[in-house]
C-alpha cells in the first residue's frame, strides 16, 4: 500500500497549528505535513516523492508571501503528478477574481472561509480523501475506519478489495 499524505500550507504558525491539531483523526492513516509557504510546500512535494508518498490532499491558504496559495493550486493542478490530488482552499481573504481562478483552473475541490469550524474542517478532509481512495488506492480497506467506512465499504462490496 503506497503511503498517502495530507499537505497544508499556511504562513501564520497559529493557524497553522490549529488546522494541524484539527487534522489528528487522520494522522494513524495518512503522513500529514505543513509548510509555511509555497517554497517549503515544494520542498515537502520533493521529500514525497523521493520517499514514493502520493499526495492526496492539500490544503492550502491564498494570502502568503512570494507566490500565493491560488498560484500553488493552479501549479499542482498543471503538473501531471498532482491532477489527481484533491485541493482545498483556506483562506479569508481571496476575492472572487482569485477564487474564481481556483475553481477555473486549479480544479478546487472545496473553499473553506477563515475562521472555519474544526468539525466541518474534519468533514470536509474525510469526504475529499475518501474520494481521493475510492479514485487511486487499489486496497480500501485501510480507509475504512478513518474516512467514511459506508462509502468504501459499498466500493468494496461493489468491486472486491482490489480494484
């Protein structure tokens, strides 16, 4: 079973650590690991790859110094690698033009509005990875007792454990 990770981007260290500390149901099953921009997100991207870890969720902020989260989507979204990952975008402070862009062109799977609700949060990463394995793992079964276990269980019944 080839490891999936969970990437979030957030310049401000408190936010930060709260998505992070938001995000530990799901830390038994997947590699989750933050960056504190775009640069040290490539930088996380390249460790990936060269330990063969897929990444299958990225959640991301817009306003960050150098290159903005929207861009970063956009990029990921542009690089074969990566289509397949799922993108979320946190964030209170894009504007429609940019939001627009990340829908349009980074494929953004959902838009979460600053402050956010930790249990919505945690809802929202269980349904876009939950969609990212029925789409890409070949073995469901790991996933089931921390993503929604109805879905890949009706995945599994429908198609064996391997697909």
């Amino acid at each position: 079973m080839k490891k999936i990770a969970i990437l979030c981007v957030e310049d401000e260290t408190e936010v930060r650590e709260a998505i992070l500390r938001d995000l530990k149901p799901f830390a038994d099953t997947f590699r989750i690991e933050a960056a504190e921009d775009v640069s040290d997100a490539r930088d996380v991207l390249q460790e990936f790859k060269d330990e063969g870890i897929e990444l299958g969720l990225a959640l991301c902020d817009h306003m960050m110094p150098g290159e903005s989260g929207v861009e970063f989507l956009v990029s990921l979204e542009n690089d074969d690698e990566y289509q397949n990952s799922r993108k979320v975008l946190i964030t209170g402070q894009a504007g429609l033009e940019d939001t627009v862009r990340a829908v349009n062109e980074a494929n953004l799977h959902h838009y979460i509005s600053k402050p956010w609700n930790p249990e919505k949060l945690t809802e929202v990463v269980k349904k876009q990875l939950t969609d990212y394995v029925i789409e890409n793992a070949e073995d469901l079964k790991p996933y089931v007792a921390c993503l929604d276990g109805a879905r890949l269980m009706t995945e599994i019944a429908k198609f064996g454990t391997d697909k």
